[in-house]
C-alpha cells in the first residue's frame, strides 16, 4: 500500500514562494557601539527580510544577508528596520544582482 505524503508542509511551501518574490539583496555591514553587539545580533534575528546573520571580527560587527520585494523595500528596511535599532552606529549595505 502507498499512502500519498506531502513533501513540504504549507509554512515551508510559504517562505519559498516568498524567496522567490524578493527580487532585491543586499548585504548590510553593521557597526555597533562597543559591548552592543550581542544586544543588537539579537534584534535583528527578529526583523522580517533579514534571511541571514552572522558576527564578524573587524571593522564590522555584524553582517545581515537581507531580501525584499524591490531596492526601495531594501532600503527602507535598511533604514527604518535596521538603522533604528538600539547600538547600531553606522551601516554600508551592497546590493547583489543576479546573473
């Protein structure tokens, strides 16, 4: 007998469909006021469009893979999402393209 299984529940099928929409990425390199950076990393692992955070050592504290519908989206997620945080300085975002 085979039962029929489905291979991605509705909240995965959701975020991939949703990956695929987002058309802008970018690359946000965050600087923190000293002793913030663990405060701030944990902030912004709750900001919707950030898909990937990681520390860094350096001149950057913090780097945000982010996606949103077009480049105005990314930047006013960079701005009004990222930048308002408390600890954060200082931004650079890169946007990425395609090939």
């Amino acid at each position: 007998m085979v039962f029929a299984t489905p291979l991605l529940s509705r909240a995965i099928l959701a975020r991939f469909v949703e990956r695929l929409r987002a058309l802008a990425i970018g690359f946000v390199l965050i600087s923190t006021a000293p002793a913030k950076e663990h405060e701030v990393y944990t902030e912004l692992l709750r900001v919707k469009g950030i898909v990937e955070l990681h520390p860094l050592f350096g001149e950057y504290d913090l780097i945000a893979k982010v996606e949103a519908e077009d480049f105005n989206a990314l930047g006013q997620l960079v701005v009004d999402k990222i930048r308002s945080v408390a600890g954060v300085i200082d931004t650079k975002t890169l946007t990425g393209i395609k090939f």
